[in-house]
C-alpha cells in the first residue's frame, strides 16, 4: 500500500492512497507520480503531464476536436516522448522526432503528407507552449528545433466545369449521391455542414440554403454541434438547378420532418460513393473536400471577388481566403498596365 498528503499546486490538501502494489519499487514510482502531478512539477514524466494537459482542454474544446487532438497525441507523439522528463526534453530530441516522421514509409513507400506533417508537428509545440505558460517551462524547445511540413499542399486538386458534369452526369441513376454531390460542388459547404443539414435549412422562396450547425461522428454516436468557426454561420444563395435538385430529393424523402437531417449518413458513405462516381466517369479521383476547392475554383473562372468568396466559404479572415485560393487568380498584372495607361491617355 502506498499513500501521500501533499499541498496541490492550488494550495489545496490532498491525502491519497492506493493498495495492490505487487513491489516496494512500483508504491514509490506511483507516489512520485502524483506528487509530481498534483504540485505540477516540472520532473514529470511527458505522458504524466499530457494528462492534466487533455484534462484542461476537455473544458474549452468541442467533443470532435478533442477526439482528435487526444488521437494524434496518443498516435504519433506520446510513445515518442512519454517517458522522458518534461523538463528534460530538448530541441535535439524534437529534432529526432521529427526525423522519425519524415523518414517514415508505409508498405507501398508512401509517407506522410506535409500537411500532415505541420500538423503533428504544431501539436506538439502547442503542448510545449501550454507548460510554458502555466507551468513556467522555461521554454519551448519546438522553437529551436524548428518546424517540418507545409501549411497548404503545394497542388490543389479540383475538378473542372466538364469534369464535374462528367462526374455527376454518372451519378443520376444514384439520387441521394446525386443530390449530396450537387449541394458540395454548387454550395462548396464543408462535409459536417453538409451531413449536418435539415430540410428547414433551405428557403426555397429565397433560393438560400443556411449553415448554422456541424455533423460529427465519434465513438459511434452521431454529434450536432456549432460549425468550425462564428463565420461559418452564414446563408448562401443557390442557383435554381440545385433548388429543383434538392426539391425533387425531398419530395422523395417519405416521413422527413423539417428538423430531421436531410443527408443522414456518415462520411464513410461520402468517401465511398465518390470514389464509385469516379471510376464510373473516369474523372481524376479527389477527396470530398476537394468539392469545396472545385466550387472556388469556378467562382474565380467567374471573377467573384475575394470578399465574396470569404462570406460564402464561410471564413473568419480574407486573409484565410487568399492564403489558400490567390494562387488560382489569373495573373491580370498586364491588364492592369493597359487600363492604367488607357486612363493616362484619356481627355
């Protein structure tokens, strides 16, 4: 049997004890643990740290988000790292995890994307600034180590006008991937936005279509929570093809009610039936999200304005817009030098 009394880190007293021990060495190892924890010192193991970590975070983060934080942490970082002191963790250590990331190959030679990359790698100096900040690590040595991957993917992929109705021309004689594909592509609305729609969310009279809530699926129950950011509540105005397409959908939905989900399938389902769709059409594969990138894309062909593209993708910052479509804008510099010029030499 082990058991302690100690002053927690909020001056509170603590008295804890736990029976079962099979040595000596395991009731000492477990006592130095929640000493450790409870005082929030900085000797503690990584793993015993992400704990009080996750149990913080569990407080401001959405359920989702948390699922998915707690997965790349448990994934990707904390078998790396869990049973190194915090305070002992340097930028040569990061540096060697980080190495391991990118040498890394699956079965068919593949690693993982840079995007991918940036994210873990993110993750783990966010764990490091959080200590710094409220466990007074003296810093982060993510900063020194220095980042791996890439913010954006260097290429985009996205379909064309005529390989979208390639594609969707294939899906007629399927009518629920045909309505959802429709919705993606002349909507360009997330996937949880899109499985997360009702049918009171289209006005018909007002040919709009509003995006107030999110679809998550997570340990097999389904989740309605708010959307990724306050912009993204927002209502967007849809040509009248997609209005007769979802009119036609609904119709043939018997027993809908105005507050049942109108797509009410997983993103599994979503996955699978492009992937089908394709083969079929013989367009280039892309991912769902790469429906959304499709519909920006020909917004710009159309020269829809940025601040328009940003109200309608549902993004808190222009800046987010240009950041991730101003390399799709045509160079018009030479326009610019020819209207200029023609305005010079007008009377």
């Amino acid at each position: 049997m082990a058991q302690i009394r100690v002053t927690d880190w909020t001056g509170k007293t603590v008295h804890k004890k736990k029976r079962g021990f099979n040595t000596k060495k395991e009731a000492q190892e477990w006592e130095r643990t929640f000493l450790n924890q409870a005082t929030s010192s900085l000797g503690m193991l990584f793993r015993d740290f992400i704990e009080l970590y996750l149990a913080d975070m569990e407080h401001r983060l959405k359920k989702s988000t948390m699922e998915n934080k707690r997965f790349l942490i448990n994934l990707k970082i904390t078998p790396f790292f869990g049973k190194m002191p915090l305070n002992e963790i340097r930028p040569t250590d990061v540096r060697r995890w980080q190495n391991s990331l990118t040498e890394y190959r699956d079965e068919e030679g593949s690693g993982y994307s840079e995007t991918y990359l940036k994210t873990i790698n993110n993750q783990l100096s966010a764990i490091f600034n959080y200590a710094v900040q409220y466990y007074d690590l003296r810093d982060n040595p993510c900063r020194k180590a220095g980042s791996i991957g890439k913010s954006r993917a260097s290429e985009m992929l996205f379909w064309t006008k005529e390989e979208f109705l390639r594609f969707i021309d294939c899906m007629m004689d399927h009518p629920v991937s045909y309505a959802i594909f429709m919705t993606m592509y002349y909507t360009g609305i997330r996937e949880g936005e899109l499985l997360a729609l009702t049918p009171a969310d289209i006005d018909f009279e007002n040919s709009t279509l509003r995006v107030n809530k999110n679809y998550q699926r997570i340990k097999g129950e389904d989740i309605i929570t708010t959307p990724k950011t306050p912009k993204s509540n927002r209502v967007i105005s849809i040509p009248e093809s997609l209005k007769v397409c979802l009119r036609e959908y609904i119709d043939q939905c018997y027993g809908l009610e105005p507050d049942d989900r109108l797509f009410p399938y997983t993103k599994h389902f979503l996955d699978y039936e492009l992937k089908a769709g394709c083969d079929r059409s013989g367009v280039k594969r892309i991912r769902v999200h790469d429906l959304r990138h499709s519909h920006v894309a020909a917004l710009i062909e159309m020269n829809i304005a940025p601040k328009l593209l940003q109200d309608r993708l549902g993004h808190e910052k222009i800046q987010t817009t240009l950041d991730t479509y101003g390399h799709l804008y045509p160079d018009r510099q030479a326009e610019v030098a020819r209207q200029f010029e023609a305005f010079m030499s007008s009377d």
